[in-house]
C-alpha cells in the first residue's frame, strides 16, 4: 500500500507526526549518525522497532535484513518504503521474537535505533536482542538517554506527558545502565549533541555491544 501523509486517519497519529517531523533532525546531522552506524553491518541483520523505516536507505545493499515492528501505523510506512526490497518484515515486539519462530542465534547484528526508550522494559528486550546474536555476533545501537544534572530534572518532568504523545518514549532511561547489566557489554561507545534536541533529547549515544559469552567461557 502506498503511503500518503494525506490519508485520513494518519494526520494525527504518532506515525504520521514522526514520519513529518523527523527529516528536519535527520537533515540536521542525524541521517550521518544512522549511516556511520549502518555501514558497518553486514550479513544477517535483524532491526528491532524499525518504526516507519528511516534506517532503510542507510544499510548495505547485500544484507538479509529482517525487521520488526509492532505499530500498525508506522508497518504502512515501513512497507512502502521496503517495497520491492528483499526485507523480511515482521508485525511484532521484540519481546515476542522468541516465540516467533526467528531462530534464536542467528543474526551476525542486531540494530536498535531510539527503539529501547519507547519498549515497556529495556532490559526483557536487551534478554532478547542477546538471546537472537550468533556467537561473535554486534549489537549495535543509537539510542537517547538520561543526561545527568538539570537536564536530568526536565527529562524527568516532562517524561510522563512526553510519553503519552511520543509513542511510549521515556526521555530519562538510563539505557547504558540497563546494557550494563544485560548478557552483553559495551565494546565501543561514542556520546553526541542530538540535533535539535534541547532541552528535553541533549544527548544521544552510539556503540556497540557483544555477548559476554565471546569472552568469558
Ligand atoms: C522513536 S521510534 C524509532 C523508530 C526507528 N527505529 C527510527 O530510528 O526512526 C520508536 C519505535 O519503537 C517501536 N517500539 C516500541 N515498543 C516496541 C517493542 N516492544 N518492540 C519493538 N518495537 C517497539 C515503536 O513502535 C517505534 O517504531
């Protein structure tokens, strides 16, 4: 189906806001961020809340992507968008993936992008983001988080109503903590100015994460 901002019922959803607003922060450095992180993954990728595809145009052309997305309003975007592209599209949360029948595994990366400020538990989605890596497979993320000192005090004053019309974005997740304590750990981490973020997105992070299991036995 093709989209069209026009499209009754889309005008004021989530989706539509995002898909309208979001190529002025991606004109504004954010599409440069995407494309240094996606240009280094390569063979079976899977991408959790793929939202309405802003990744898509950013990945090699030879890899099997899959991607996962459970809000009916951005998989009409995201289909169009896939359309005619060899990518496996699955309507669904992270936490379900699974039971999904995915095997358990078998990506070489798995790609998060602004998807673990919005998931109702970072950590239950980090238990299956470890859970579908091959051995020697990357996590590799962009992500927002708490910034401590008085941005930490609007993030926490504006989360609750900012969530509400954000599709579920909590602007104040200490995500670095959450992958501290998962199955992976950090291997490479670069923090950024978020573009038109102030006050309430300061900051963005970028990095990768491995299973501990590569290496400790
Ligand atoms: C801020 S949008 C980011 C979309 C996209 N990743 C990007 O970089 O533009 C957050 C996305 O996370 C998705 N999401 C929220 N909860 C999720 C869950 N439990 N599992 C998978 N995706 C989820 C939302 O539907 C939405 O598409």
């Amino acid at each position: 189906m093709q989209y069209s901002a026009r499209r009754p019922g889309f005008r004021y959803s989530f989706a539509s806001v995002y898909e309208a607003l979001m190529p002025l922060v991606e004109k504004a450095g954010l599409a440069k961020r995407r494309q240094e992180l996606l240009s280094q993954v390569s063979g079976r990728v899977l991408e959790i809340g793929a939202g309405t595809g802003f990744n898509l145009s950013h990945y090699p052309e030879d890899v099997q992507l899959v991607v996962v997305e459970p809000n009916p309003e951005m998989l009409v975007i995201l289909r169009s968008k896939a359309a005619g592209r060899n990518i496996e599209i699955i309507e669904g949360s992270v936490e379900d993936l699974s039971s999904s029948g995915i095997a358990p595994k078998s990506f070489d990366f798995v790609v998060s992008t602004f998807v673990l400020c919005s998931v109702p538990d970072p950590d239950e989605a980090l238990r299956t983001v470890s859970a579908m890596l091959a051995p020697g497979g990357k996590f590799v993320f962009l992500e927002h988080v708490v910034t401590p000192g008085v941005y930490e005090l609007v993030q926490n004053l504006a989360t609750p109503l900012w969530k509400r019309v954000a599709g579920g974005c909590h602007l104040n997740r200490d995500l670095l903590g959450s992958l501290d304590n998962s199955q992976m750990v950090v291997t490479t981490l670069f923090r950024f100015n978020f573009p038109l973020g102030r006050p309430l997105i300061p900051h963005g992070i970028m990095g990768t994460a491995r299973l501990k299991s590569d290496f400790f036995a």
